[in-house]
C-alpha cells in the first residue's frame, strides 16, 4: 500500500491534474464527482447496513416472534389486540384439541391426530382475504354470546374425510379435483365433522361458561361469510388434522365481539382465579349496599304518541292520562317493576299503599345483593 501511494500522489484521481487527459481514470473521476458533496472528503455520505434497515422497518429475524415490535410494523399492527392478554383462551383451545382427537377418532374409525399449530390476532377482513380457495366455511352462531363465529375446512381435509368415511384405501393421496363445486355428498360428510367440531368447542367451554355453539349455514364463497366488519379483530385458531398419510387443516375465527361477554373469565391466569377472599370486606360491602339510598317512582301511566305531537306541545297543552283516583299505581326503582298499589294522602304527605307483594324481577334483584 505504501509502494501504491507513492505512484499515486493526491489530486491524481481528482480529473484536474491533466489537462491534456493523460489521467485514464479522468471520466471515472469526472462521473463520480458527486461523492464529494460540495469539496467534501469522498464517501461523505452514510449508507444504512442490512440490521440498521430491518430495525427501522421492525423485522428481526435472529428474534424469536413474541417480542415487542419497533419500527414501521409496530405502527401497522399497533390497532390490533393480542390474544395474550387473553390466557384463558389457551387453556380452552387445549383442552379443544384433547376433545378434538378423541371425537375425530370415534368419528372416522381411524388414527387422527390433532394438533394446535397457532394463535394469533388479525383483522376479519384481511383473514377472508387470505384463505385458500377451494374451501368450506361454516357460519356458526353462539347462542349465550349472541353473536357469530367462522370455522373453515381446506379442501385437504375434505377430500380426506371424504375418501375416509366412504372407504378410502390407506397410503393413498385424496383426490383432488380443481374447477368444480363441491357435491352434496361432500358437503353433508363436512358438515357433520364440523358439528362434532362444534361440540367438542361447546365442551371446552363449558368448565368457564356455558356457550351453545350451532351451525348456521355453509358457504364457499368468502364475501358471503362474512360476520363482521372487515377492520375488526379477531382471534384465530389453526388446528392441524392428521389421519395417517391423509389430513389437512381447520381454521377457526373468533372475533373480538362474540368474546367480549366472557372477557372477564378470559382474563384469569386460571380456572376459578379468586387470589383468596375477604370476609371482612364482603360484609362491609353488604352493610353498605344494604343502607344505600335508591330512587323510588310511582308510575301513574304511560303512553306512546308520536314524536312530532312531543316536539309541538306548547305551555298550556293537556295531556290525557289513563287512569282514576281508583287506578293501582306502579312503583319502579330505576328499570325494575317492584310492586301495584293506590295512591293517598298520609298527614300533609301524597303516599302509596303497596297492594300487592314484590314482583318476581324485584325478588330475583334482592337476591343478587344478599
């Protein structure tokens, strides 16, 4: 290097060293004369290496997946809530997958095995997005949840149901034929793996709370399968089915809305999660419940008129009311119909004579304070 730099003073790569062009880098120099940013030192600028550009864009691929995200990726899935802060619903696909592969096996009389591949969040819209066609999706309803779920079957698993519960020969592959919708036979064969499914999901939540799981309808085309708003989240649950050397899988979507009823219960590290009782504290919080004050109405009538008769109503308007001096009045507290009685006058105070005892909705509301 030293023999080189002797050879080569500064100024002989600059271009103005020879004017006559005996410099045979003089183009090269020329063409590259913007490194020098303005008579700056050459290669002034500063360019990003490989790990300086996966951290700005959030990608670390010598991190495992569970850690927090940085970058541009923490910004896109910075609307979307993860499933761990759910850990009940671990425990509940666990126990899934047990019942799964006992069902499965009295199902089709062979070796199934089920396996629980991952969970995790996305938006509904970008999982419908996503799914490999041919499938079968089920809309299925939960009852005591009031709301909707999706469980697809890829077409892997369809034909190997199929070729195992008509008598498919063994260590041969399902045959799959592209271009055509699925018949009724495969569909009615589908359908009752799927009601199983359903049964099985029904029992894993019954030791956290009784949820009714039925299936709706199915479809195979994605748009009609649609359950919620394409920017909401959801959970989802991909369960891996092997029969031998046949199987496939079957996905399972949960949005965020069906669970949140039973949020509570998901949110416990464990089954039944008290972190101990407080006698002192229960019956402190009974003396008081019980020395609360509440608003009592009496309810003389009501009616249902148009609103635009409200909005015209001037100073002075009369309005008819169905009932007499005789008419049993209704005491409320809040929403909650407690009792009938008359009204009357005690000393200098308008009051109610209860007439009859306490309605069963006021007992059952007692009873939760007891």
């Amino acid at each position: 290097m030293a023999q080189w730099a002797s050879q080569n003073p500064p100024g002989a790569f600059d271009g103005g060293g020879d004017a006559g062009g005996g410099n045979e880098f003089g183009d090269f120099s020329g063409g590259m004369g913007g490194w020098d940013d303005g008579g700056g030192e050459a290669g002034s600028e500063r360019i990003l290496n490989q790990d300086e550009i996966d951290s700005l864009l959030g990608f670390d691929l010598s991190g495992d997946g569970g850690e927090d995200r940085t970058g541009i990726r923490a910004i896109i899935n910075s609307a979307l809530v993860s499933y761990e802060r759910l850990p009940m619903l671990e425990i509940v696909f666990d126990r899934l997958v047990r019942l799964m592969t006992t069902s499965l096996r009295n199902f089709t009389s062979d070796n199934v095995e089920v396996s629980l591949d991952n969970i995790s969040s996305i938006r509904f819209g970008d999982y419908l997005n996503s799914i490999p066609l041919p499938a079968i999706l089920a809309v299925f309803r939960a009852e005591e949840l009031d709301n909707y779920g999706l469980l697809t079957v890829d077409s892997n698993l369809i034909y190997s149901i199929v070729d195992v519960l008509l008598g498919g020969r063994r260590g041969t592959a399902a045959m799959r034929i592209e271009g055509r919708p699925y018949t009724t036979i495969e569909r009615v064969l589908v359908q009752r793996m799927i009601e199983v499914v359903l049964q099985d999901l029904k029992s894993a939540f019954e030791p956290l709370h009784p949820v009714a799981f039925s299936l709706d309808r199915l479809e195979t085309n994605p748009r009609f399968a649609a359950i919620a708003r394409p920017a909401n989240a959801a959970i989802l649950v991909k369960l891996r089915i092997d029969m031998e050397d046949r199987g496939g899988r079957i996905e399972l979507l949960l949005p965020y809305a069906t669970l949140e009823p039973i949020r509570k219960m998901l949110l416990q590290q464990f089954m039944g999660e008290k972190f101990g009782r407080d006698n002192i504290w229960e019956g402190h919080l009974a003396t008081e419940l019980w020395t609360t004050q509440t608003e009592v109405r009496a309810v003389l009538d009501e009616q249902q008129v148009p609103l635009s008769r409200v909005l015209n109503m001037q100073v002075g308007d009369t309005l008819m009311l169905n009932a007499t001096p005789e008419s049993l009045v209704e005491l409320r507290a809040g929403t909650i119909r407690l009792t009938r009685g008359r009204m009357g006058r005690r000393n200098h105070s308008i009051a109610i004579r209860a007439e009859a005892p306490l309605t069963p909705a006021a007992k059952k509301a007692v009873q939760k304070l007891k």
